[in-house]
C-alpha cells in the first residue's frame, strides 16, 4: 500500500512540475530549423500543426562555450501563415568553429507562459546556408566567356571546400529551361567555351553555393541563386560558316569549269 501511495505522489510531482515549470520537459510543438549563414546571421522557422496562441513567442539561443555571447529573437507569424513562425538573429560576432547553443522556446501557449527547450546543443557547423556568391561578373571572348564572383565574408577555410553550381540561358527564355553545370573547383570563376552559346544571342547567368558533400565536419545547403550577369555569345559559328564557304569556293568553280568541258 505505502508504495502505491509513494508512487502516486511522484507522479503528482512530475506532473506540478511539468504544468508549473514552465512547460521545461516537454515536447516542442510542431517542428523549428535554424540555418546560418556561418557569419554572424540565423534564420530560423518554426512550423505548427495546430495553432499555438496568440504569444508573442522568443527563441534563445545560450552560447555553451562562450559567456555573454547569448542571442534572442521574436519569432512573428509569416505573411498570412498563422502556423508558422520566423525570425533573423545577427550575432554580435562571428560564429566560430567551437560555438554551440542550448535552444529554447518561451511563450504564452493558449494562456499559459512555457518554456520549451528546442535544442540541446545546436551546432552551427551542420545548419549552413550561406549567403549567394556576390559581385557576378563576366568577359567574354572569341574562344570563351569568363565567369568570376566573391563569396563575402566566408571564413577562408570555408572557402577552400565550397562548390557552386551555376545555370545558365538565353535572356529571352524561362530559368526552368537553363543549363546547369554543378563545377568541379572551388575557386571563384568559371569558363563557358564559346561552342556552347550561340553567336549575337544575349545570355543571363547565376550560381549558388555550399560546403563540399565530401566534408564530414559541414553540413550544409545550396545557398540562394545570386544575382545575374549578363552576356553576349560570341559569333564563332558564324566565322565557321564564311570560312566554309570562302574556302570551298575554288572547288566548285573548278568543278563547274571541268563539266563545261
């Protein structure tokens, strides 16, 4: 009998603590992802299955390694989505290779003020989503047309294993038709040889970017497409077209002259 009681009475306890605690303990409603760009900047977006109340809602985020380096944000309903939720932290410095977070969520859900605890520890190094490449230029020549851009305020070790992808097409056709080339280097350029694009056709390019899939250490996804550059394809079929018929000319003078015969 004294056990029956000793344990309803914890179960009571749990249960005071659970529903006075602040919500600390359960489980977070609907589903929350926070990407960042590896600089100073996390977005966040929290998704609910049901309507959460009327808030307002904050995410903390507590640095586990870094005191004082602590961050939060307001998290407001999206357009006319009232089930979900998003907010932009820009971090007081840049995000480190060692940082990590204790996330938690804090609101007033249907009436009651609870705390849920989103993450444990969140990890920068595997939520990135880097900003688009900047400053899209391009040079185009007989033979080719050259490509180059900058990659912001990326660490340098990031630098060296990102890969792009970069899609291409005439200015007069959709993005969904464009050609896509995933390219093999990370160094910020890229050549298109002039046999690809057609002589006096205007083109508009643009990349994206992410950390290498061959890095362990990263996790990350395609950036936003940058801006676009705008070019011109070289003529190099039309030089092929009168050099063809400049040099076969002769030929067919001489075969006509030899049928008069």
């Amino acid at each position: 009998m004294g056990g029956v009681v000793w344990q309803l009475g914890l179960q009571l306890c749990i249960a005071a603590a659970l529903l006075f605690g602040g919500g600390r303990g359960r489980e977070l409603p609907g589903s929350l992802s926070c990407l960042n760009n590896y600089v100073t900047t996390l977005s966040c977006m929290w998704v609910t299955a049901e309507p959460a109340g009327d808030g307002p809602f904050h995410l903390h985020f507590t640095n586990l390694w870094s005191k004082g380096h602590n961050a939060s944000c307001k998290l407001t309903a999206t357009g006319s989505m009232q089930n979900q939720y998003h907010c932009t932290i820009h971090l007081a410095s840049q995000i480190l290779e060692t940082d990590g977070y204790r996330v938690s969520l804090q609101g007033n859900f249907l009436g009651r003020n609870h705390t849920y605890l989103a993450f444990p520890e969140y990890n920068p190094r595997k939520n990135i989503k880097l900003d688009p490449p900047l400053n899209i230029q391009s040079n185009t020549t007989a033979s080719k047309c050259q490509i180059w851009w900058s990659v912001g305020n990326v660490p340098w070790y990031l630098a060296e294993i990102l890969q792009y992808e970069l899609q291409y097409k005439e200015s007069s056709m959709s993005w969904e038709v464009a050609w896509n080339k995933t390219l093999p280097s990370s160094l910020p350029q890229v050549e298109i040889e002039a046999t690809e694009l057609h002589g006096g056709i205007a083109y508009a390019a643009r990349l994206r970017c992410k950390v290498s899939e061959n890095e362990n250490s990263y996790h990350s996804q395609w950036s936003e497409w940058s801006q676009t550059t705008v070019f011109q394809g070289a003529g190099t079929k039309n030089v092929v077209f009168i050099l063809f018929n400049f040099f076969s000319r002769p030929c067919l003078k001489k075969k006509k002259k030899k049928d008069t015969q």
